[in-house]
C-alpha cells in the first residue's frame, strides 16, 4: 500500500525583488548623503598677568581677593563670612571714588565667585567696573 506524500517544495526566497529594493535603499542614501564639510579649529589661550610685563601702574585700585578656599580680604582687611556687602558699603563712605579689583584664586568655585559679585551689585558697584585677576598656581606651566 501506497500512501500519498505531500511533496514539499523547497522555499525560494526570490532574490530580484530584493536586489531591487537594496538597489532603491541604495541610490535613497546617496542621494540624501550630506557630507560634513571640514572646519579648521582654532585654539586661544588667553595671557594670564604674568605673561605681561608691567613697570607702571595706570590706577591703583583697592584688592578685594579671594583664596581657593573662599576667604575674602578687602585691602588686606579680612571679611568675616556674609558681611561682604556691608563692608563694601561702608568701605565706599570712607573711599569714595576709590575704584575696586577682584583678584581671585583659579582653584576658587564658581559659586563663590558669584555671591561675591552678587554683594557688588548689592553695594551698588557695577560689576563690569571691578577687573577680575585670576591667581594661577605657580611652578611649571601646564599644558591644558
């Protein structure tokens, strides 16, 4: 007795379509390709003080400076924590017309920075009036 096998047919997997559609995703990505035009960079180092040799002072200022760790001095005169626009008030009654220079260590944080120049408005100094000075450590420069 003979039983009916199903012949399997082989499963094809038709290759032109396929070129085809390779071929369109092809010609797509070419065409809509926008290549990146190469763009020179170009690298500042800006001078720092000691860079520029000076012999004369043009207009001597008082220093109100900050150390890495966010001590403040006003012309020597240590500035206990929170009382900086107090003291720069009071420092304006007793010099006027003496103008003001921030001189800050490069290790100091940002926030520090900012409340200081924060008391300055609040003294009613306009900061862009007030050069700031960055200390940088001294020893062999370094390449950053």
């Amino acid at each position: 007795m003979h039983f009916y096998r199903h012949v399997r047919k082989r499963a094809e997997v038709p290759i032109v379509p396929m070129i085809d559609i390779l071929f369109i995703l092809l010609v797509f990505f070419i065409v809509s390709t926008t290549f990146k035009k190469s763009r020179a960079i170009l690298r500042i180092e800006l001078p720092t003080v000691r860079e520029i040799p000076t012999d004369r002072v043009f207009d001597p200022r008082s220093v109100i400076a900050l150390d890495a760790l966010g001590n403040i001095t006003l012309d020597s005169l240590a500035v206990p924590e929170g009382l900086l626009e107090s003291y720069l008030a009071a420092y304006q009654k007793q010099n006027p017309g003496r103008k003001l220079e921030l001189e800050a260590d490069k290790k100091l944080p940002l926030e520090r920075l900012l409340q200081v120049w924060d008391a300055l408005t609040k003294a009613g100094i306009p900061i862009n009036e007030v050069p700031a000075r960055i200390k940088v450590p001294e020893g062999p420069p370094s390449n950053h």
